[in-house]
C-alpha cells in the first residue's frame, strides 16, 4: 500500500503587506504576489489545487505568517479537495516547513514539500514524484541546467572554470521525504537556515536524489515571473474565434398595424407590413447572428409560406437562433443597430430599444448600441412607405 503524505505548503514571504494588499482589492496595487492573479484565480490558489487529483496527499498543511493566518485561513476555505489546515510559519523557511511538519499528522509516513510560489506544478510530476520515490530518503523535481555556468574565484569577476552543465540541476519543489529522516536532520545545528529540506536531508548525510520533469516549474518572485506564467497559459489555451455578422431589413408601413421595435411597441398610426409582427430591428438582429454562424437567413428558418409564423412575435424567432446559436457556444460581444425611419421620430425610444434589445439578447445594455436616422424624405423610408434596418453583430466562442 502506498504511503501516505502529508503536504506542507510553504506560503511565507507574505509578509506585512500582505493586508494592505488585500484590502484594497485591486490586483494592480497587491503587493501579496501569493494573492496576485494568475489566469483569474490567486496564484497560491493554483498552487494549492495542483494537489486535487493526488490521491496519496492526506493533508495539506500551509504555512503563512501568523499574523496573515486568519485571514489566509478565510480566504483559502474550500480551495482544496484535501483537509487543509493554516498554521503560522517562521523566521525563516525552514522554520515555517518544520512548524508545519511538526503541526502535520505523525502517522503519515512521507512530508512533501511545495512553494506556494510555485504555482504552474504539473499534476503530473507530483504524480511521477511520488512513483519515483524508492531507496532514498529525499526526492525532489529538478529541472536541467540549459545555460552555461560559469564559476568565479571567490569575491572576484576572474572566472574559475565553466561547470559541467551535465552535472547541473536547478532543484524545485516539490521535495518529497522520508518524515522520521527529515525530522531527524532538523537537529542538526543551522538546520534552520536551510534554503530547501533536500539541502537539508543532503547535510545530514541522508540519500537524496532528483526527478528531472518536462513541465515548467518556475518560482514567481517578481512580477516579470508572473507576466511570464500568465502568458504561458494563455498561450496553451485555445484561442476565441471571433466573427461578425450582418443583417439587414426592410417593411412596408401600413396603417392599422403595431409597430414594433427591438420588441417594444412604439405608439404610432402605422406600423410595419410583414407575416410576422414585422419587427425590422429584431430580424436585422437574427439574421446577423446567423450571419456569425453561416447559417442562412430568417427566411431559410422560418418560411413566411408556414402558418405557424403568421403574425408571431419576433422575439421567438430571435429565442430560437440565439439558443442555436448558444448551443455552438457563440455567444455575443456586441451588437450595433441603425434605425431608418422618416416618423416618428425615435429620439425619446432609443434607450428603451437597448434596453430591451439587450434583455433580449441576455447581454448587458453596454453592448448594445441603437441609432435612428430619417431619410432626409429620400427614398421609400423617407416617403414614410418603409422603414428599415441594419445591424451588425460580433460574437466570440473559445475553440475546442
Ligand atoms: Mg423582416
């Protein structure tokens, strides 16, 4: 049977700011790298939920300074699938890791070790760690040295020799050990000052060996870090196609009819001819979204020939594109409309067009824009024979 851990997770270096930070609540003015966003969710956030889907972690034990404890303790409800237990840190790295060893449950017989700071961990290297660890008292992920490494004399620019990159590994976390072996070289003096438990287990003379991994571990330490993981995962996610659709109609003004605008009835004497309700904002709008899909026109889905269409209201024409539409995952960025319309004149409307447009569209009234033109007596709209209507429509979905 496997052992079990138990994961510390160390999350010091918080520090005095860490409040300051929070409270205001704007990414841009944190200071708390560990609460700067990453990908829209805290960076130690992705760090603890790396976790999730290892089965052999029992417990997960995060360190942090005492005095962010609380409120730490408050904002990290939830985020694991793992019972999570928030205690004070140290002064020190090592200190804050053994605090936690020592708060972590004994009958657990391997410690694992993480950087909060660390918080693209693949699932899969913990995994891989975990699978390695045989005939050693300590594992951890290292990643192979690609530049060339140069060392000089001590205190001087005067190189010494160029090192055997072959031989060389940056260690990362996470470092995976034996619990009683570790605990034990925490005795030893200047223990505490330690800068990773392998160094640690490797000066008590303990066996530690590496894991090299193909995932990209790195440490956030500065913001270029964060600038630098963030672009790195959205490079790995697929990218939104965005596409825009134009639609277009044209009525006839009889008298005897409602006239009916982006589903709002306008009082006047006249309203639009049509099989339908003749609502020409509505159908200029369906027609640009199928436009996005390529999906023919309003004609094509709903025959003015079917007696089922006879005088329907058009927002059940639009209803049924847009679920369509939704079920290919597009859904709408922004809509733009004009009006033409000699009389009347739609001045005091056009608030109220977006409005419902834009509860229509289940989008907010932002991302609708409506404009009204006469025709300056031109052409049939300005005979007051017609009206009509344009618009344009942008929509995005992510890719599969
Ligand atoms: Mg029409």
């Amino acid at each position: 049977m496997a052992s079990k851990i138990s994961l510390v997770i160390a999350a010091g270096g918080i520090g005095s700011r860490f409040q300051k930070g929070l409270s205001r609540g704007k990414q841009r003015e944190s200071k708390t790298k560990l609460f700067h966003l990453l990908d829209g969710q805290p960076v130690l956030f992705h760090s603890i939920r790396a976790f999730d889907d290892v089965p052999q972690v029992e417990e997960i034990v995060l360190a942090v300074p005492a005095e962010a404890k609380s409120e730490i303790r408050r904002l990290t409800r939830g985020w694991s699938k793992h019972p999570l237990k928030v205690v004070s840190g140290g002064g020190t790295r090592a200190e804050s890791v053994f605090n936690a060893i020592k708060q972590s449950k004994p009958e657990n017989s391997l410690v694992m070790i993480h950087d909060a700071a660390r918080p693209l961990i693949a699932p899969q290297s913990i995994k891989q760690l975990i699978r390695a660890f045989k005939d050693t008292d300590g594992l951890l992920l290292v990643s192979p040295v690609a530049a060339t490494v140069k060392q000089t004399l001590s205190h001087s620019v005067r190189v010494e020799k160029t090192l055997d990159r072959d031989r060389l590994f940056t260690a990362e976390t996470p470092q995976l050990a034996n619990r009683r072996v570790l605990l034990d070289a925490y005795k030893q003096k200047n223990a505490l000052s330690a800068t990773d438990e392998a160094g640690l287990l490797e000066s008590a003379g303990a066996r530690v060996k590496i894991m090299t991994h193909d995932s990209w571990n790195p440490k956030i330490t500065t913001l270029k870090d964060l600038a630098l993981a963030e672009a790195y995962l959205q490079l790995l996610k697929p990218q939104p196609v965005i596409k825009t659709g134009l639609g277009q109609d044209l009525h006839r003004l009889a008298a005897g009819r409602k006239l009916y605008l982006g589903g709002l009835h306008i009082p006047y004497n006249k309203g639009a001819l049509g099989h339908s309700d003749g609502d020409v904002v509505l159908h200029a709008v369906t027609d640009a979204v199928l436009g996005v899909m390529g999906a023919g026109d309003i004609g094509d889905w709903f025959s003015d020939k079917d007696k089922r269409f006879k005088n329907i209201r058009s927002e059940k024409l639009l209803k049924k594109v847009m679920a369509a539409a939704a079920k290919e995952k597009w859904r709408i960025v922004h809509v733009d409309v004009v009006i033409t319309l000699q009389k009347p004149k739609l001045g005091n409307y056009k608030i109220k067009i977006k409005q419902n447009l834009a509860h229509l569209l289940e989008v907010p009234a932002e991302d609708v824009s409506i404009k009204a033109k006469t025709a300056e007596g031109l052409g049939p709209e300005g005979r007051e024979e017609a009206l009509s209507c344009q618009a344009l429509i942008t929509m995005k979905k992510e890719s599969i």
